[in-house]
C-alpha cells in the first residue's frame, strides 16, 4: 500500500494493526479487539469488504501511529 493510500475496510487496517505489534485478543460478533504490549487497546469492526466511515478508519489510525511513535 503506498503511503498516500488509505486503508478503507477492516482486512487492511487489521494487517496494519498486526504489523504495528497489536495481537488479536478476542472477536465478539463483529468487533475484533486488539491489544499491544504497550497496553494499548484497539477495536476494528469486521464487516468483510464493507468500506468504513472516515471517521472510524482516522480513529484506528491514530491509535495505531500512537503506538509506532
């Protein structure tokens, strides 16, 4: 992915979530959480190839870039 890509479903934040460091701890219905050894949690809603929300998708990216800084 270049860098001036973003990421718009749950399958391609969830393999930059797991590239920062974050371990799938547990899924409950549609919601995947994840923690870091940071003590970071993060939460990524599944739905497949949806497209999500602009807002949810900068929301999980800052939490990811604030555990890689």
């Amino acid at each position: 992915m270049s860098p001036r890509q973003v990421p718009k479903n749950s399958k391609e934040l969830t393999v930059l979530a797991e590239k920062a460091g974050f371990i799938l701890s547990r899924q409950r219905g549609s919601h995947m959480i994840f923690y870091h050894e940071k003590g970071v949690r993060l939460t990524i809603p599944h739905h497949g190839t949806k497209i999500l929300h602009p807002k949810i998708v900068k929301s999980i990216l800052k939490d990811i870039e604030s555990v890689s800084t």
